[in-house]
C-alpha cells in the first residue's frame, strides 16, 4: 500500500492549486452601473406604461393603461 503525502507535501499541493486559480480566474468586473440594461429597460418600460392611453375629447374621462 503506498504511503499518504505528508504535511509538507499536502502544503505544496494546496499551494500549487491555489496558484492555478489565481492564475486562470476570470478577471473582475468593472465598477459600473448596479442595474443591467435589459433590467433598466423593463423599469423604464414599466414606469412608463402609466402614461394616458387615450384621451375622450368629447368630456368623457382619460383611461390609464
């Protein structure tokens, strides 16, 4: 049976895997805006939709959508 790695060894070896992710991540974000475009879109969409529909020019009452 072999022998299991010792601790230098398990050291090494978590090391070198901790350098490997480092290495190969993906590179951080930009600062930038919180809220996505399709998700400013939608709420600008959605604010938007409150608007007059249609207006009754004969004394009858606006609706809202």
């Amino acid at each position: 049976m072999a022998e299991t790695a010792g601790i230098d060894e398990a050291a090494a070896i978590a090391a070198a895997i901790a350098r490997f992710e480092a290495e190969t991540a993906t590179a951080p974000a930009e600062a930038g805006s919180a809220i996505g475009a399709w998700q400013r879109a939608a709420l600008l969409e959605g604010v938007s939709a409150k608007g007059v529909v249609e207006e009754d020019t004969e004394g009858g009452s606006r609706w809202l959508s």
